[in-house]
C-alpha cells in the first residue's frame, strides 16, 4: 500500500479523501500524526498555498505528499472570501468556533443582497519529494448560491449554507458519496487520480 502525507489537520478533508483514495490502495497519513505543524499559507493564490504546503509536509514526512487549498467565492463580494476562507473572520479559537463565525460574517455581508451566487474552489498539488520540480496539480469548481438560514448536519465550513439549486439542497444536506461524484473537492481529486494513474503510481 503506497502511503501519501496529507498537509492539513483537517477532518472534514481528512474524511473525504480517505473515501476517494481508499479504491486505489492509498494510505493516507495526515501530517499531526508524524508531529508535523501546519505550514503558513501567506499567498494570494490557492495554487500557491497549496504548494507551500506540500513541500512542507513532504520535507519533514520524507514521503510523498499532498495539498489541497480551497475556498468559497461569492459573486456580490467580489470574490471573498476566497484565500481568506478559513480565516475570514478571524483564526482564533477552534475550528468549528472559526466555521461558525465565518458563516455568520458571511451571511451578515450578504444581508442586503440579490445576487447570492458563489462557488467553491479547491486546487491539489502532490510532490513526490519536497523539491520535485514537476509537482502534479489539480483543479475543481463547484457552483451554488449562499442562503441565510443553514440546513443539513453533514459536511464542513459554509457547507450548510451552500446551495445547490438542481438538486435542492446545501452540500451538508447531502451524503458523502453523492458530495464527493460532484464537489470542488471531488472533480479535483478525481484529476489527480487520473494523473496518478496515467504515471502508474496507484498501482
């Protein structure tokens, strides 16, 4: 079984890629249980981020790893939160007290809005080693629209508060299979999968 870092203490992230990569035989470590600290994420850019990340955990892990960056951007804020998802209203406290009063700066700011069309975004790079000089990278987008009252227990972040207009519901009113055929995170990974297996490296 091939084992690859994952550069994040996420759970939400950690759960999800699991049920993605678990077909291929791909063990995943994430990166607090070698003692690894979450690297800083001082860039514009997802892509950037993400990068930093990987290299990171790959040169203290000694393995492969991998990185995902991702974030929500909503039409009528130009854009924000975008890189600033995670941080949006703040980095203190834990990370369900963050995701609460993200959701709620997000949900004030749009108060006065018509216009609630926003859309996930989520890249991932894998290194082979922390300075492999051709990094495999991935993209995905996910579109909704942001609504002021949260529905569904599943998922993370703005998920509850992510509508998906064809199908009715938030993405935290959907079940992790059905999340993972259609997120930002899923189209990303299922790229990744393809490379991985183009380069035979699931195998």
């Amino acid at each position: 079984m091939r084992r690859l870092v994952l550069a994040s203490s996420n759970p939400g992230k950690l759960r999800e890629f699991r049920q993605m990569l678990a077909p291929l035989g791909i063990d995943i470590l994430p990166q607090s249980e070698v003692g690894i600290a979450e690297a800083d994420e001082p860039h514009g850019t997802f892509i950037e981020n993400a990068l930093a990340k990987a290299r990171h955990a790959s040169r203290h892990a000694g393995l492969p790893a991998f990185a995902d960056d991702s974030g929500i951007g909503v039409a009528a804020l130009g854009g924000a939160p975008g890189v600033q998802s995670a941080r949006y209203a703040g980095s203190a406290g834990t990370r369900q007290d963050r995701d609460e009063r993200n959701n709620r700066k997000l949900v004030a700011a749009l108060l006065d809005e018509a216009d609630r069309r926003a859309h996930y975004y989520c890249v991932i790079v894998l290194v082979r080693h922390a300075a492999d000089p051709e990094p495999l990278v991935a993209e995905g987008r996910w579109h909704g629209e942001i609504i002021a009252t949260p529905r569904g227990a599943a998922g993370f972040g703005y998920d509850p508060y992510f509508l998906l207009p064809d199908l009715g519901k938030t993405a935290a009113e959907l079940m992790p299979d059905e999340k993972n055929a259609i997120s930002h995170r899923g189209r990303a990974l299922a790229q990744l999968v393809a490379q991985l297996r183009v380069m035979e490296y699931a195998k």
